[in-house]
C-alpha cells in the first residue's frame, strides 16, 4: 500500500560535475523495475544539471531546504517555486542540522511546508530527538512538538503527498544507528500521532522513513519493520554503488 522510498541527501558535498556524474552512474543502476521511489537531494547549484541528467529515469530529484516566501529582497534564500524551475519533485525541509546550525524553528519549518506544498513539491518533514532529549525521557514530546507546530493549519487533504523523516539527532553521521525496534517504536508513535491530529487514513498513506547511519548493512532490518517505509541516506548515498545496494536490500 505504501511504496517504499530511498531518499539521499547529499548535504554539502559535491561540485557540479561531481553530482551530474553521480547522478548518471546511479541512472545506469537504479533499474526501470525497482521496486521502491528513489529521490536524490543534491546542493542547489546541482539541482537543474541533475534534474536534467536523471530526466526519463526512475530517480527523482529533491532540494535540501526553500524559504517561504515567493520571491524579494531576501539574500541567499531560494523560493519554492525556484525549486520547481530546476525540475525538483521534492523538498527537505527541517533537517535537524538546518535545526541545529542554522536556526531552523517548528514555525518555520510549519511556513515552509506550506510555501512547499503551496507549489506542489512533495516535502520530506524531518524531526527527530537529540541524545540528551533521549536520555531524559523527552524523546515523544519533542516529536509531538515538532509535528504538531509543524503541520499547524495543514489539512488532511493538504498531506496526501507528505512524507515524515523520523532522524533521532544521535544517529545522524555518527554510526550510530538506532536498532530496528527502536526505529519501529517511534514510527508507530508517529503513525498514531498522525491518526489522532489527521485521520487515520492518511496516517495510512504517510511513508514515514528512518534516517541515521543507514547503511547496505542494517537496511533490510529496518525495512522488515512494519512503520518503517524508506530511509533518508547521508553518507552512505554519495557513492552510487553503495546507495543502489540500499536501493536494492531486499
Ligand atoms: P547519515 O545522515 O546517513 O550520514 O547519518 C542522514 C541524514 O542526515 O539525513
């Protein structure tokens, strides 16, 4: 019912000529008959080159961040409906190192999703706890905050396309992987949060994906988790051939 997705964020790697080669060697890997929805998110400045090198294929495209408002004297920011111009699909919006280095808020990510979804790009809402939110017992309040400021004013039938990133702070870029059965404990958490603010039909749509050290080697145990419905890939996506092995865990 839920169509798995493997998303990769790139964050700040790669040139131009890097991604566009990138992009194309993962174009000759990702089959017509995969099975799951491939996105890549590079750095913006590669955002048209690899929209237009991965054209036709079973890989999409996504940004790493937009601002919310559509266009002004606002330096250095990019509009939602600039990403759509690059051939972007998808937006991430609310990484928790946008969160932790750059000032992001759950009212900003809240303008963004619907400056987003305002454009018709499908967001990747990302939140997640940090070790010592996990430490003292805060680990479901803190996703309850981040999901329900949120989605604030969004209606159910503004979320058909959304898609929810639970990336526990502690796992991200550090090896640390979260174990399967605590990945599958906060996306149920998740699943019926969404139930019980939304509907429990959508909360059935959402792909909800884990993020955080995932690698070819502790994929397909997080796939095996029924809430669990993709991941969102750092590191291990920068190498086409290590991310088609993620593509490809079953
Ligand atoms: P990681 O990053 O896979 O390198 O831990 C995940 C992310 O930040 O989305």
């Amino acid at each position: 019912m839920r169509i798995p997705m493997i998303a990769g964020n790139w964050k700040m790697y790669k040139t131009v000529p890097e991604a566009v080669q990138t992009a194309g060697a993962l174009r000759n890997l990702v089959d017509a008959n995969t099975a799951v929805d491939v996105m890549i998110a590079p750095p913006f400045t590669a955002l048209a080159p690899v929209s237009d090198a991965l054209r036709g294929s079973r890989v999409d495209v996504g940004a790493q961040d937009c601002f919310w408002e559509q266009e002004g004297a606002f330096t250095g920011e990019i509009s939602a409906a600039m990403v759509v111009s690059t051939g972007c699909r998808f937006v991430i919006i609310g990484h928790s190192e946008r969160r932790q280095f750059f000032g992001e808020t759950d009212r900003n990510v809240n303008k963004k999703l619907v400056a987003a979804l305002r454009s018709g790009l499908t967001p990747v809402m990302c939140i997640g706890e940090t070790e010592s939110q996990r430490e003292e017992d805060q680990t479901f309040s803190v996703l309850d905050k981040q999901v329900k400021i949120g989605l604030e004013g969004l209606l159910a039938k503004d979320l058909q396309s959304l898609v929810v990133a639970y990336e526990p702070v502690w796992a991200i870029g550090t090896g640390k992987t979260a174990t399967s059965n605590q990945a599958q404990e906060v996306h149920r958490f998740l699943r019926q949060l969404l139930a019980e603010v939304f509907d429990t039909a959508l909360s059935q749509t959402i792909r909800i994906l884990y993020g955080g050290s995932v690698k070819p080697q502790n994929i397909s145990e997080l796939m095996a988790m029924p809430d669990i419905d993709g991941a969102l890939v750092g590191g291990a996506s920068l190498d086409a051939t290590t991310f088609d092995q993620i593509i490809n865990f079953q």
